[in-house]
C-alpha cells in the first residue's frame, strides 16, 4: 500500500527543511511513500526551501514528491483540501510544516489501519503525559492559559453534539483510509477544516481510534498562525455545520478493511 503524507506551508523557513528530511528518511516497513506538498506562497524563503527539497531527491525512489504552489496563502485547511485531491495512496496522514509533532509517531499510528483494526486514526497530544495543558509557551503566560482552556471548551462543545468522548478533535495527527472521503464534500478553508473533516466523517459512520503522540507546542513568536479573535467563531459554525447539515456522503461509508472505490473524494 502507498501512504500519502499532505504537508501545507506556508511562511514555515525555520522548520520545514528539517520537517521534510525527517518525513523523508522516516522508515514505513511495508508502505511505499508519496509526499504531497502544498506551498502557499511563502515571503520568507520557504518555498525556494520546497523546490529545493524536490529537486534534491528528484530521482530517488525512496518516496514520491508532489509539490502543488498556490499562488498565495487561501488558508491551511485549503491547502489540505488541494492536497487531499491530488493524493494517491490507500492511506492518507496530516502534517504541518513546524516541529510540534513527532514524525517518529507514524508507526504507531499506522499500524491500526495496516492491520485492519481501524479505518480512521487519531494522534491524541491529550493522552500524553502533558494531559490537556498542551499548550505551554516559553513566555505563554495568560495567553497559552486562555488556548488551553479554550480548546478544552470547543473539544467539550464538539463531543457533547457529536455524542463522542474523544480527548483531542483538533490534533494535526489525521491519518485515515483515502475511501473514508469518497462521496464525502468540504469546503472550511481555516483552522476549522480541522472540526469539519472529523464531524463529517463521524456524521457518515466512521469512528476514530484515538493514539497517544508526542507533542511540543510553539509560541506565536515561533509562527504559531492561529488567531484568536478570528478562528474562534469559524469553528462554532463548522461544528455545528458538520452536526446539523444534510449528511454529504453519497456513497455506502467503508470498514477498515474495505477495498478503495475508484472515484474520488469532493472538495468543492
């Protein structure tokens, strides 16, 4: 099988050329690997990093590169989504351009697809040692306080319409069988996508298995891009859009070990 690894950047030049030497040398024992990269325009060098990137392992058959350029930065959940489109492989798995996860993580969160045992995967940073204080800044103060305290809000929101008990909706870490989008339509092109993306495919049958990852949270000194007046009130309407709109799928939901259907997912 053949795993598509989608990374949007955009303004990432401190962390994305040591991300992307790590997802490359990252070994995945029985999957080959297609690296599917989505610059958004960048002013500070990264996408000049990306290409370079390309071209370096032009050639090599380790893994597959696809490197899609926006003419300029539409958001990172519209950047999954041109990502998600041009995806090939069975299985498919989220990552940001910065350093807060740990791409050594992706066995672990693999191994429940691989081996059947689950269609949809979750890289919970809750389940950890940190429990839900995950956000712990070098100079955060009240402001990494109010995003922890937030996000244990917007979680409880989400869970308490979606009838779930999961620790963590909003991990980076989404990794799923690329039929579990297939009649499925999206549009948030935020932060919100985030909510979007679960709550639809929750609405269409398909439960997460949640994993323990590792986790190091940045400032917004480093590039952190959430904005907290803003990205607030674009999730309340995408939960509850995920909740209460009419269910988008137009085809039978998959199991974990159901064969890809050969028609692709919408992303209108």
């Amino acid at each position: 099988m053949k795993l598509s690894i989608i990374i949007a950047v955009y303004n990432e030049a401190a962390t994305v050329a040591p991300l992307l030497e790590r997802v490359w040398v990252q070994p995945l024992p029985g999957l080959a690997k297609e690296i599917v990269i989505v610059e958004s325009n960048s002013t500070d060098g990264s996408r000049e990093i990306v290409t370079q990137f390309q071209a370096r392992h032009a050639g090599d058959c380790a893994a597959e590169i696809r490197v899609i350029l926006q003419d300029g930065p539409k958001g990172k959940g519209n950047a999954v989504r041109q990502g998600l489109a041009a995806a090939s492989g069975e299985i498919v798995l989220i990552q940001d351009a910065d350093l807060e996860y740990d791409v050594a993580d992706y066995p672990d969160l693999l191994r429940p697809i691989i081996d059947g045992r689950a269609a949809f995967v979750l890289g919970s940073r809750h389940m950890g040692p940190n429990g839900w204080k995950i956000r712990k800044f070098a100079q955060g103060g009240p402001r990494a306080a109010l995003m922890n305290v937030g996000g244990m809000l917007f979680h409880t929101l989400f869970n308490v319409l979606f009838g779930t008990r999961l620790t963590d909706p909003t991990t980076m870490y989404k990794v799923f069988r690329a039929n579990c989008l297939d009649g499925l339509t999206f549009s948030c092109d935020r932060f919100d996508f985030d909510f979007e993306l679960l709550g639809k495919l929750l609405r269409s049958g398909i439960h997460p298995l949640e994993i323990p990852v590792s986790y190091r949270s940045r400032g917004f000194d480093e590039g952190k891009k959430i904005r907290i007046v803003r990205d607030p009130l674009t999730w309340v309407a995408a939960i509850f859009a995920a909740r209460f709109a009419p269910a988008a799928r137009s085809v039978p939901a998959p199991t974990a070990k159901s064969p890809r259907p050969a028609h692709r997912h919408g992303t209108s």
